[in-house]
C-alpha cells in the first residue's frame, strides 16, 4: 500500500508546512513512492483519526506516525536497506541536536523575516486562523514582526555560520560528501521560505546559497519544482 503524507495546501497550490518537507524529503531519501494529500490548516478533521492537529501525518499500513522527527526514525529503522538517513547511532544523536539547533536558532532567525508573508502563502480561508494564531505566539501583529527586515537578514547570516564554515572547508553537506536528514531539515527552513516569500535571504556568493541549490537539485529538482518564488541572486 502506498505511504501517504497529509500536509498543507496553500494559495495557489503552494505547500508551505516546512515540517512536511522534512518528511517529504526523507522519503525520497528512502526512495519510497508516496501520495501526498494537502490539507487546509484550519481542517483539524482529516487528521483526527491520528489524534494530531498538525502535520507531516504519515499513514504507512497500519503505522501512523505524526511528528516529523518521528516520521524520519521510523523510516530509518522500517526501512533498513534503503539508504540511511542518519548513518548510525552517532548521526542519529548528532541529527538530533541540528534538529534542535534548526527550531530553536534558524527558525527563530528566519521566521519573524517572513511572517506576515507567509500570511499571503495561506490558503485564503485559513488566513484569519493563521494571523490569530500567530500574532497570538509573537505577541506583536505580523506587520510588526515583519518589519525592518532588510537590517535583521544579518540575524540569519550570522545564525548560519556554523554551516557556512562547514561548506567553506569543502564539505558539500551537512551530513558530510551526500545529503542525509540534517540536511533536510535546515533546508526546510529555506523552502519553507521560498514558497512563501519573495524576500531574499542569502547572496548569490554565500556558500549557504550555493548548497541550497545543491539540495534543490536532488531527486530531479522534487523540492525545485513546486510552486516558489523565484529566489532572486
Ligand atoms: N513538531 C512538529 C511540528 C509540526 C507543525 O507545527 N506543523 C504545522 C505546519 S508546518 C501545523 O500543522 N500547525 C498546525 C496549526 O498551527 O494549527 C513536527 O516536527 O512535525
């Protein structure tokens, strides 16, 4: 039976959950065929029988999985003999701390640069839930937020340096020659980024630019050929 994810469908056909690129990622990593089935955020139905009220969902027979990190260790151990998305015990933990480092710096440099776009991303009928729910967590109108951007990008540019030096030493991912899940999960944040946002983020000559494309040619360009602005150089 095929596997299926449920994630988010935006304006236009955009698919702008970050956490579902995670997933989706992931599975293309697995080489695994997969249906993927948009959803509005406000349609809390369609994932109840998961007791979740938010998305990846992942249906794969009878396991039902719902949070990204989870999606992604589950993979790797249902499916041992595709490649690893981890690389063992130590990469697992490793992944783990970038997973955290991901949420709790990227995002937090990255976020508040395109908030109130992501707003225009939204489907039309969530967008009054989109706008409560988040002016409700950043305290301040997504106008606000978004505001002053061009002076707060050097926020991300720096958050980014761990990365930066990493590439810059001739390393061409996170995970070390070839792509694993630590890759997927801070470029989540950057197509996340993309389908909502014309803003752009990094220069044509940072080494961060540079692996991005090298991620959104991967598996045919699957994460390049969604509905995105066109990031500009
Ligand atoms: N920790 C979860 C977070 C999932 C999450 O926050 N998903 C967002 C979309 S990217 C969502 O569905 N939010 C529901 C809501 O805001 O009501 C994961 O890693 O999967």
């Amino acid at each position: 039976m095929t596997i299926k994810l449920y994630e988010l469908l935006g304006h236009e056909g955009r698919r702008y959950s970050q956490f579902s690129w995670r997933a989706k990622m992931a599975l293309k990593h697995k080489r695994l065929e997969f249906e993927e089935i948009p959803l509005l955020l406000t349609d809390k139905e369609s994932i109840a029988f998961a007791n979740s009220n938010s998305v990846p969902v992942l249906v794969d027979g009878d396991v039902i999985e719902t949070d990204s990190w989870d999606i992604a260790t589950y993979l790797e151990e249902a499916y041992p003999d595709a490649p690893s998305l981890f690389g063992g015990p130590i990469g697992t933990g490793v992944t783990r701390v970038i997973n955290s480092w991901c949420d709790r710096a990227v995002n937090v440099a990255l976020g508040p640069l395109i908030a109130r776009d992501v707003l225009e991303a939204a489907h039309p009928d969530d967008r009054t839930y989109f706008r409560e729910s988040m002016e409700k967590l950043y305290k301040r109108t997504l106008e606000e937020v978004q505001e002053g951007r061009e002076d707060r990008v050097k926020g991300l540019y720096r958050t980014l340096d761990p990365i930066r030096t990493t590439f810059r030493k001739g390393q061409d991912f996170i995970s070390g020659d070839a792509p694993g899940y630590a890759d997927y999960v801070v470029f989540s944040q950057f197509q996340w980024a993309r389908v909502t946002s014309p803003f752009k983020l990094l220069d044509a000559d940072d080494a961060v630019f540079a692996w991005r494309e090298r991620m959104l040619d991967l598996y045919d360009g699957f994460a390049r050929n969604t509905t995105a602005y066109e990031v500009a150089e």
